[in-house]
C-alpha cells in the first residue's frame, strides 16, 4: 500500500457518530434556548406581581397575556423537545438521510411555537390552560407534530433491516409507537376545543383523583420507557424491572375501574386510589438501578429521585380533604406545580440530555449551575406553600400589598433570576460545545480534501 493511499485512510471523513450528535445537540439546543425565554418571561411576571404599573410599558401585552406564553413555552418548548431528541434516537432519525429532515422538523417545532406566541399576545386563546391554540395555531401546531411524525416513519423504514431493529419485539413496539404518535396532532387539535373539558372535582374546580391517577401513571410509563434506546440493562435489578411493569398494569386496572365522571376529592375511593402512587416513590429507583448510566448522569439521577420522593408524597397530601379545600385556587398549588415541573421534570429531562449528548453531556457538569437551579426551585416550592397556607386564612394576602406579602414575591424574583441565570448557563456551553465542533468538523473537512488531492497528485 502507497504512502498516500495509508494518509488517505487514516484521516477519514466526520465518522457519523459526529452527525447523529450534531442533530441531537441541534434538539437540546432548541429546548434550553426555549427555557431561557420562558424563564426571561417568568421573570417579567414575577416582576409584574410587584410593580404592576410596569405593565403598560408593553402596552396590551399585559399579564394574562404573558401568562400563556410562559407555561406553553415551558411545555411544548423545554418539556418536549428533549423528548422528540429521544425519538429521534430511537427511530434513528438523527443519522443519515434523515438527519437532514429532523434538523427542519426542529425548526418548524419552534416556529409554530412562535406563531402561537404571536397569536396569544394578541388576544387569542382558547381559555384552556395548555391548550390555547386557537385559529391558525391550532392547525399549525399539530402540523408540525404531524411533519416529525413523517420523519419519525421515514427513518424507521429507511433502517427497517438495521441491527437495532433486528428483532420482531423491537420492530412491533416502533411500530405500535409510530401508530400512537399519529393520534397526538388529531388529540390536540380536538383537546383545544373550548367545549371539551376532563373530569371536574366539583369541590375544587381541578382535577379529579381518577384524572391524577391516570396523569401519573402517564409520568411513570414516560420513566420506565426513557432509558430504552439510549442505554442498556444492567447485571442486576431485573426481577426490579419485572414487578414494576406488572404493578403498573395492576395500577392501569385500578384507573380504569374508577371511570371518568366528575367526582369529589372527599370520596374515600378517589384520595385512597391516589395513595396508591407512594409505592412507586422506592420502585422507580429501584427500577432505574437495573440499568448502565453514564458517568456524567449522576448529579442529575440523585436530583431526579429525590424530587421523586418528595413530588408523591407531598401531592397525595395535597389531594386530602381538608387541605386541598384550604389550598386551592393559591399559591400552595402553585409550588407544588413548580416542584413537579422545575424540580422533578427539568432534572429528568437535564438527566435524558446528558446520556443522549455522550460526553458532550458535561455541558450541564456545572455545579453552580446545578445547585442554584435545585436550591432556588427547593426555596421556591417553600415559599409558595407558604403564601398559599396563608392565602387559605386570608384570600387578600396575595393582593394587597403588604411587608410580608412583597417580601415573598422579592424572593421570588429573585430565585427566579438564579433559575434564569442557570438555564442560560447551559445554554451558553452548549452552544460553545456546538460552535467548536462545527469549526473542529469544518477543518477536518479540509484536512480530507487536502489528503485526497494530494493523493491523486
């Protein structure tokens, strides 16, 4: 062999392990710069709750407008795209041709965001929390979801043979997958219809225990599924991983017996149901041990867990009669809130980007970072139960402005601030990992080129 064919072989092209991170960092990018707006607006709300004069600085883009901005920013921005990374992976939709086509599903995902942001500050919404696409939004949206949905199939075709989807189980649960992805665009766009409303607690306004039990259950189906596809089992815990997917159908069972009908917390069968969930606070570590994780996930499945072990707990406690007629509609629920989707959920999906990015995924190592995003949401979660427990004794409190009243809301801007100073943190690194690959990708580019034209000389 020639001196130059040896060179020619040696310095190979961006191996494709490069590409499929590339796409996937393309994904998290996306989530985080998502969770840094809805931070920034987070943080503008909390400042509103203080000085509200400072609304008509922005005209009719006032408070209420906002409000939908920031949570659907939060779900169908941070929340989700971290999850369609994951589908990408496990459709091998972020290799090959494909790749080319998820990079444009992302974009169309965050445009038809955008154009829902237009459309709610301008007035428009369904009224439903979650669910306020309305006019052209509401076709939008779920067009988007619909044209990821065609990536999605595609890519599973395209790799259809491939190793990964050797075994007949392997293809049979992409394609149930596949078939169940189809029916989220129709659901949403039905879901938005102002005249279709869940289960109501008559004595609450809210959820049902049932509804509860059955969103859950959802959370918990979205656990035992997520480390399939982006790691493999472990030596051990396998008898864990067994008896928790034989409890969750016994759980499923149990839902369906209580029916969806409108039914008070007050009934013994609804808040006793609900307690059925505390097994579940020590199953899922236990589940979660019978996998390999990576070395950089560690922090961030210590986080996970822990706010596991205080999210279902201190939620079944919510639900009880007695404290649920003194906490809702305040603050109380509002923390609680803030503990299931800061504390618990963003550690999850922090936790999915991790092992999905490689080693890529110590852009989120950062320890101030980590500990001022978890203390700040721990100290928040503290200080809105506390302002609900009063809120309970006093409906005024968070109205009228007072010493104790401005304090909280002071400190919640604050933690608010160190929350949005995490985020963009994350962001930032990423986005320099994402830029020094690129150039390091370009010059290995013409590294090749050179080689090759030398080799030809």
């Amino acid at each position: 062999m020639s001196r130059a064919s040896h060179d020619h072989d040696a310095v190979r092209p961006i191996q494709p392990e490069a590409r499929e991170t590339s796409v996937l960092a393309a994904a998290a990018w996306h989530s985080l710069a998502w969770l840094v707006v809805a931070n920034v607006i987070g943080v503008w709300l909390a400042l509103l709750l203080l000085y509200p004069a400072a609304g008509s600085w922005l005209g009719e883009w006032s408070y209420g407008r906002w409000m939908p901005v920031h949570l659907n920013f939060q779900l169908y921005g941070w929340i989700s795209l971290p999850l369609v990374a994951w589908l990408l992976k496990v459709y091998q939709a972020e290799r090959g041709f494909a790749a080319h086509w998820s990079r444009g599903a992302l974009w169309l995902w965050s445009l038809a965001l955008t154009v829902g942001a237009y459309s709610w500050l301008n007035g428009h919404s369904s009224g439903k929390l979650f669910l306020d696409w309305t006019g052209y939004s509401r076709v939008f949206f779920p067009a988007s979801i619909f044209f990821l949905w065609l990536v999605l199939a595609g890519a599973f075709l395209q790799h259809f043979r491939s190793p990964e989807n050797a075994s007949a189980a392997i293809r049979g649960a992409k394609l149930l997958g596949l078939a169940l992805l189809a029916l989220v665009p129709v659901a949403i766009y039905m879901a938005a219809d102002p005249s279709i409303y869940p289960p109501v607690n008559p004595d609450s306004g809210g959820p049902t225990g049932a509804s509860q039990l059955e969103s859950v259950l959802v959370i918990v189906l979205i656990l035992f599924l997520l480390p399939y596809g982006i790691t493999r089992r472990g030596p051990r815990g396998k008898q864990w991983i067994t008896a928790a997917w034989i409890l969750f159908v016994l759980e499923c069972l149990l839902c369906l017996g209580l029916g969806r009908r409108d039914v008070s917390h007050h009934r013994p069968t609804q808040f006793i149901s609900l307690g059925s969930l505390l097994v579940w606070v020590p199953l899922i570590p236990a589940y979660y041990s019978g996998f390999c994780w990576h070395r950089n996930t560690r922090q961030w499945r210590i986080a996970v867990l822990a706010w596991w072990a205080l999210l279902i707990p201190t939620g079944w406690c919510l639900f009880l009669p007695g404290v649920l007629d003194h906490l809702k509609f305040t603050d109380g629920l509002v923390g609680h809130s803030l503990m299931a989707m800061a504390g618990f959920v963003t550690s999850l999906l922090i936790l999915l980007l991790v092992v999905l990015l490689g080693d890529d995924g110590d852009v989120f190592d950062s320890r101030w970072a980590f500990f001022a995003w978890q203390s700040a949401t721990f100290a928040y979660v503290v200080i809105m139960l506390l302002a609900g427990w009063i809120e309970g004794n006093d409906p005024t409190f968070t109205m009228v402005p007072s010493a104790m009243r401005n304090a909280i809301y002071g400190l919640r801007l604050v933690l608010g601030v160190a929350m949005t100073a995490a985020s963009c943190n994350w962001l930032l690194r990423l986005t320099m990992r994402m830029r020094t690959t690129t150039i390091r990708s370009h010059r290995s580019s013409s590294t090749t080129r050179s080689l090759r034209e030398a080799a030809s000389v």
